[in-house]
C-alpha cells in the first residue's frame, strides 16, 4: 500500500489575520453603523460621515495619486473618514468640518510620521480639534439634582427621557424578564433595550450599543483585536466606577452605575475602534496591561460615570503619548535582553575554540 504525503505551495500558517483582513472586516463593521443612520433615517449624520470620508481621500489623492489606486488604501482611507464621521455631533457644520478633517490628517501624514508609522491617532486628534474650536456643538447632557445619588443613574435618564424609549422596549422587557432573567430571581427595568439598541445620542457612534457589542465580539472572535487592552481597560474603568464613583456625589460606596459608563461616552466604540489603534499601542503583552491599565484611570478621572461626548478623544491622545514611553522602556529591555545573549553565544563560542 502506498503512503502519500501531501505538499503545500504555502508552507506558512498565519497565527492572526493579516492587516487586508483586519481592514475587511473593520471596514464592514463600520458600514453596519452607517447602515443603522440610513435605517433610522439620520441624514444630517450621514452628510458628516460622507463629508469626512471624501476629506480623508482627499489627503491621499494629493500625496500620491498612484497609490490612491490601491485598493488598501482607498479601504483605510474610507475607515478613517467613517470613524472620524460617526464621532463627530450630527449638529456640527459641515464645512467646518471637512476642513477641520482634512487639515489634520495632511498634518498627521507629514509631520506624525504618516498613517502607517503615526504615533498619535489622527482620528482622535480630528475629534479633539473639532471640539477645541467648536465646543458649542458638543453639548453636556444635563443631570437631575437628585440623579447623581441614584445606585441606577442610567434609569433615571430614562425615566426623565434623556434616553428615549423606543416602542418595543416593554415587549422585549417583558419576554427576557419572563424567560430568562426570571430564573435568576431578578428583573430588567424597561428602558434597558432602548439604551442598547439606540440612545439617541448626537454623535452617531454613540447610539447603537448591541450593533458595537455584536462588532466587539466579531474583532475578538475573528482575531483582528487584541482582547488584553479592551479587557483590562473595561475591568479597571468599570471597577473604579462601582467601587468609588458615587462617593464624588455623597452617593453610597460600590453602588457606581457602570452600565452608563459603559453605555455612554462612546465607550464600547472607542475601546473596540481605537483604543488599540495601530502604532500606537505597545509590543509587549506587559506593555499592553500597562496602556490599558492606565487608560483606564484617565476614563475615571477624565470621563467619571459616564455622558461626554468629547472626553475619550483626549484619553486616547493621552495614552498615545504614555506609550511612547512604554515602547522606549521596551526598546531598551529588548536591548539589553539581546546584548546579554548574544554576550553568551560569543563567549560559548570563544570557550568552544580555546577547549
């Protein structure tokens, strides 16, 4: 009987999916988002999400009109320009902020090192310019007095219609209460699915939480995101929030309201979208526990229990900084890991020779 051994042309197995991939498949899930505004009919969001991809082209058009013909680029351009867009309030100027837009990534593609080498996330920084020179069109959203000391201050938002509800929240309420929170002896308030489904927020990737939590576990499950940054970074932020958040307010200790943490600022998008941003973040897994570690301690100080619609930007820009530091600590360990071993193999070669 004769044996047969199969051979590949392609001897190499990939351990993660490589970056065409991960722009796929970024790509598609921000398209989803966008889906949603046509659904909900947002059209003022849509002409900012439109206005900024046509700036981000715009930058790579002029740069080099050859590789604009690339069909990676044109997919990473349109990535940048939908996250830019879906950040930015439905109530911001148009103009404004295609000029806004294309001013900084030009600046980030000469001065910053470029979009594949930047340090600094370019989307980020558009977010926080637009906010330095227009600051109006980012509104607070306003607390009851007596909200701040709620143990459910996301409730009370809606209850007082901050956060609509929409009007299948009480039937789907119902059905989950009755088939399966039952079982575990407690209940959800209405308004909870609302919140999930679409809070209503100014800044469209603000709104549509499940559709940000689905894309979470679609760039964890497919590999194209790092789970150690997003996950240390929601356990320390969540876990100041329930511990010492309400003491800030006279509220009661470990009764911190970490759903609207998480459910507003746009924290689910920015963690998942740019928080591990390429050439930002560091190489080592320890490198990246610290990063996340202390972008968490910004979110508590910088974001608190939640509502700003502008605070996550500056943490990202924040942290972009506190990992150069980070990948110059790694550099220099790697240096002298590197030196230290390669010191052994001269000198078990050198003792090699004289045996």
């Amino acid at each position: 009987m004769n044996n047969y051994k199969s051979v590949f042309l392609g001897p190499f197995t990939y351990l993660r999916p490589s970056v065409r991939v991960e722009a796929y498949v970024v790509l598609g899930l921000l398209l989803l988002q966008v889906l949603m505004l046509f659904v909900t009919e947002s059209f003022s969001s849509l002409r900012l999400v439109l206005l900024s991809v046509l700036a981000s082209y715009a930058v790579d058009f002029i740069n080099n009109e050859k590789n604009y013909k690339n069909l990676f680029v044109i997919i990473a351009s349109t990535i940048r320009g939908l996250l830019i867009g879906l950040l930015i309030p439905e109530i911001f100027p148009p103009l404004p902020l295609f000029f806004v837009a294309f001013t900084v990534l030009f600046v980030n593609k000469h001065t910053l090192g470029g979009f594949a080498n930047s340090w600094l996330n370019p989307v980020a920084l558009t977010v926080a310019v637009c906010w330095i020179i227009g600051s109006k069109f980012f509104p607070a959203v306003e607390l009851p007095p007596t909200a701040l000391q709620s143990r459910n201050i996301a409730l009370s938002l809606i209850q007082n219609n901050t956060f609509p509800m929409a009007p299948f929240d009480v039937s789907v309420t119902n059905f989950f209460n009755r088939r399966l929170f039952s079982f575990f002896g407690v209940s959800v308030p209405d308004g909870y699915f609302s919140l999930l489904w679409d809070s209503h927020s100014i800044i469209p990737a603000f709104r549509f939480n499940l559709l940000t939590l689905v894309s979470s576990i679609v760039l964890l499950g497919t590999d194209v995101l790092n789970p150690i940054i997003p996950a240390v970074f929601m356990f320390t932020y969540g876990l100041l929030v329930k511990l010492f958040a309400p003491v800030f307010y006279e509220g009661a200790f470990f009764h911190g309201d970490v759903i609207l943490a998480f459910l507003s600022s746009g924290t689910l998008f920015y963690a998942f979208f740019l928080l591990s941003w390429h050439g930002t973040v560091p190489f080592t897994n320890r490198g990246k526990w610290v990063h996340a570690f202390f972008a968490g301690l910004l979110a508590f100080f910088i974001l608190g229990i939640g509502l700003s619609l502008v605070g996550f930007a500056f943490i990202i820009l924040i942290t972009n900084v506190l990992s150069l530091f980070i990948q110059a600590v790694e550099n220099h360990s790697l240096k002298e890991f590197t030196s230290s071993v390669l010191m052994m193999q001269v000198k078990a070669v050198k003792e090699g020779n004289d045996a």
